[in-house]
C-alpha cells in the first residue's frame, strides 16, 4: 500500500497567533523545495493514520449533511496538484489550508502545546485524500524550519519530529478500511499522545472514540441507567449480557446498544433518558467492533464497591457476586483462581 503525495502546506499554530500577524505564515510545495527523504517522513505518518487499529488513541468523524468543512475537504480532493509544477490551482488549496489553520488555533488554549501544523492532499493506492497533522518538535529549542527562508530541514525534521510509532495528532479523509479498522465514519483521528477535544473539533464534526473507549462509556451508561431508574446496581450476570448482545450482532452500534440497555433495565427504561447519558459521555454515534473491546470490565456495587473482572470469567464459577438475602445492603463476592500476585491484600 502506497502514498503518493501532490502538495504540502505548513505553518506555525499556537493559541497567541491572530490572522493577519506578523507571527503567521505559510509556505507550501509552491513556494520551496521538498526532497525525498522529506516527503518520506510524511509518507509514513499518513499511512500510520489509515492503518493504525482501533485502539483508543483512534476517534471517527461523522460530518452533518449541511457541513462547510467537509464540502472544503472535497474541494481539496479535486485540485489538480503537482509538486513539480506550479499549478494556479494552488491559490485554492492554501486558502483553505489557512482557513483550516486559524479554526485550529482558535480552539487551542492558552496550555496547548505550539506546534507546526500541515495540510496535504496525497492519494492512497491511488485515491485521493486530504491528510492533515499537527506536529510538536521534540526539542522545544530546535526548530524544523528554516526561519530565513521558510523551508523543511530534513535533519532538523528526522531528528526532532515523532517516529510514525509516536505519532502526535492527524486525521485523513476520507475513512479507508485497512487491516483490523472497519468503523464507518467520514474522516480518522489519530493522536497517539493522548486524546483531546480541540483537535478534531477544529473541523466541527461529530466524533465518536474507538471501540475500547465506548465499549467502556455505553456500559457505564446502562449502569448509570439501571441505577437511576431502576434502582438496581449492574449485575455479573448483565455485563455478560451486553457483551453477549454484542458479539451476536458483531457490532456495537446505537440500536444495539439500546436494545440491550432496555432489556437489562426493564420497564422501566426511557430512551431520551438513555440517549442523554450516551450524548454526556460523547457517544451520540457508537460504531464499534467487539475484537477491541476491553479485556477487563469494571462496575459499581451498592454505590461504592469497584470490581474489577476478566471478561471470559463472568460465566463461570470463578467469580460469584451476590446480596445477601439475610442481610439487607450486604454483598458477598467470591473469586477464586490458580495464581494470586504478592500484592493482592494492598
């Protein structure tokens, strides 16, 4: 699988820079030489994006049919661009970049790390793709650009930028499947140091987090359900129930998620209600796939008891959780196992 890449742009972005400054500029592949070796540090960041799995570093984008960002987006995909030529197609394609840029910088803090800020239009085995990347150097003292001239230092770029395998933040639209990543969606999120809001919200859509993340946030959402409503704590018994649900239907989506919310609850469910709790922890668009959900799942008990438990031991007789009949608000849990660590007791 290959990326070919047609034009770069880049600027510096850090939440003190105003359009129109003297602290603002952007340069592309019109304006300077890009070598090799350069362009093969970008290579490898964007296939990074498509090809990373779904792990909880990885968010999808869904744009609104009336969205201005991704109708910018497909603009970008059908520019006739060439790193050899300048073609008076570029005029298009950095505006827009600047326009992308200023909606970044007006969604980072005042504690967001500075940092350079590209936008590429590349294809994928041939399809095209806007591929877009916010990069910190690693040496707060080096810089990976020449300040007189404006261009890319290949050594300065090698050694100061992230290995691919340390990516920091991007995104590539559209959404390719690759190995391991199915999840529907119009654009990928990337950001392996550690996942904000105001990286994907710069392009305003609704983003939904990988698969472990919102295996966690819809099941802690029926156990905030169960509780409020039905005044019950999520049993053993009901977390293998959702994750039963979901690999039957082999995906986690927002009908199963509420169909099994429904049936754990009982009559007592209330959609809107539900939804709320989905819409406050982030997941109004749940897309995700049972080969990364958490290994482990954890709950509450009578408000105030954390279990945690290996997922594959919830339906044997390893592990028994229940409320002692005898005594009002008292709960009994027994796990039993082969190996106990030195330090269970602390």
């Amino acid at each position: 699988m290959t990326v070919e890449i047609n034009a770069l742009t880049f600027s510096p972005v850090n939440s003190d820079v105003e359009r129109g400054s003297d602290e603002f500029w952007q340069s592309s592949t019109r304006d300077v030489d890009v070598d090799d070796d350069t362009i093969d540090i970008f290579r490898k960041y964007i296939a990074k994006i498509i090809s990373k799995p779904d792990t909880n570093q990885v968010s999808v984008g869904q744009f609104r049919d009336d969205d201005r960002s991704q109708e910018y987006l497909d603009e970008m995909l059908e520019l006739e661009l060439d790193m050899e030529e300048a073609s008076a197609e570029y005029d298009n394609f950095e505006n827009v970049a600047e326009s992308f840029s200023f909606r970044l910088i007006e969604e980072m803090s005042g504690n967001t790390n500075e940092g350079i800020f590209f936008v590429i239009q590349a294809t994928w085995n041939g399809e095209p793709l806007i591929s877009m990347l916010k990069l910190e150097p690693q040496d707060e003292e080096r810089s990976v650009i020449d300040e007189d001239t404006r261009e890319l230092r290949y050594e300065e770029l090698d050694s100061a930028l992230p290995d691919p395998d340390d990516f920091q933040k991007g995104c590539v639209y559209p959404l390719f499947e690759s190995d391991n990543f199915s999840k529907s969606g119009d654009i990928k999120f990337l950001e392996d140091d550690g996942t904000t809001k105001y990286f994907p919200r710069f392009l305003g859509c609704d983003v939904g987090q990988g698969s472990r993340k919102q295996f966690q946030h819809t099941l802690a959402a029926v156990e905030e359900t169960k509780e409020t409503l039905a005044n019950e704590s999520l049993t053993s018994e009901d977390v293998q129930d959702f994750y039963d649900a979901v690999e039957e239907h082999g995906e986690l989506t927002d009908d199963v998620a509420k169909e099994t919310a429904r049936n754990i609850v009982g009559p007592q469910f209330d959609d809107d209600d539900f939804e709320r709790r989905l819409y406050e922890k982030g997941e109004e668009h749940i897309s995700s796939d049972p080969d990364f959900a958490p290994s482990k799942v954890e709950w509450t008990i009578d408000g105030e008891i954390v279990i945690q438990v290996p997922v594959e031991l919830l339906e044997s007789d390893q592990v028994q959780i229940s409320e002692q009949e005898h005594m009002q608000d008292e709960w009994e849990a027994v796990i039993r196992g082969y190996d106990v660590s030195k330090d269970y007791k602390q």
